[in-house]
C-alpha cells in the first residue's frame, strides 16, 4: 500500500514540474530534476526496504499462528485423553457420579465416539438404561466399528438393547 502512494507521489511530482517548467529554465531545470530523482530512488528503496521487513515480519507472524494453533489442539486433545482416562479409572472403581463429571469433562472439550460409548457404561452403573442406550447409540452411529468393552453386564445390555448382534457388529 505504501509503495503505491509512493509511486503516485513520483508521478505528481514529474507531472507538477513538467507544467510549471518553461523552455526559458531548461538548464535550470535539469540541475533541480537530478536532485529530485535521487530523493525518489532514494524513497523507493526505503519503500522496499520497508516491503522486505514487512514481509519478514508477516512470515514470523505466520509462523507464531502455526505454533499457537498446534499447541491449542494438542491441550485439547491431551485434555480430552485426560479427562477419560480419569473417568474410566472412576467407573472401574465404581465412583459413577466421579466418573459421569470427568466425562461430561471431556465431551465439553470434544465429542468422540469413545466418550460416549463410556458416559453410557457409566450411566448403566448408574443403573439409567435409557440414558445408556442413548450414549451407546450416539458412539455407534459416529464410529460402528467402536471397540465392545468385555465386560458381561456391558455385552449382555448392548445385545438386550438391540445396538449389536451376536457378533457385536451395530445392529441398527
């Protein structure tokens, strides 16, 4: 942008002092252009100075986004894969209200078929069919090839539930 209004400026001045010069101040003239044109060349390459240094500038600026933005989806991820292994430690230890906020936790963050398969695991020991079945479908329908858990209170529910055959393949 700068350049531009440079460049304009240039040639308003060559136009401003072709009209005003007349054929009597030729050689008057010549000795006051030299001068003029070193200033403009001068100014242009401060303009690409200036241009380089911007350049430089957006490129690090770039290059600090690209980190930032890295380093934000990592703290997600890490938080989601933190917040469900906590919660998976509860809802073996039987602490299902520990391990429902853990996961509600981590679903905030980011909603994963493993998170909900495990909020329904956590609401069946809670003894909520309903909300199991509820969970369970959502995990399935975002990834039907979800790992079944071997645990037979879970198996037996998912079968009883319709969400998987005998072959714990999705069964809807």
């Amino acid at each position: 942008m700068m350049k531009l209004y440079n460049i304009f400026l240039f040639f308003g001045l060559l136009v401003a002092l072709s009209a005003c010069s007349s054929s009597n101040k030729v050689s008057e003239d010549a000795s006051v252009e030299e001068p003029e044109q070193e200033a403009v060349q001068q100014q242009s390459s401060e303009v690409a100075d200036t241009d380089s240094e911007e350049d430089k500038r957006k490129a690090e600026l770039e290059e600090l986004y690209k980190e930032e933005l890295k380093k934000t989806y990592q703290a997600k991820a890490n938080g989601v894969t933190t917040y469900y292994i906590l919660a998976q430690q509860q809802f073996h230890q039987a602490q299902y209200q520990n391990a429902l906020y853990l996961i509600n936790k981590a679903l905030a963050i980011k909603e994963t078929a493993d998170v909900y398969a495990l909020k329904g695991n956590i609401f069946l020991g809670l003894g909520s069919k309903e909300k199991f079945t509820e969970n369970w479908k959502k995990a399935l329908e975002m990834d039907a090839n979800i790992p079944i858990p071997i645990l037979p209170f879970i198996t037996s529910e998912l079968q009883n539930q319709g969400l998987v055959d005998a072959d714990f393949k999705r069964n809807f």
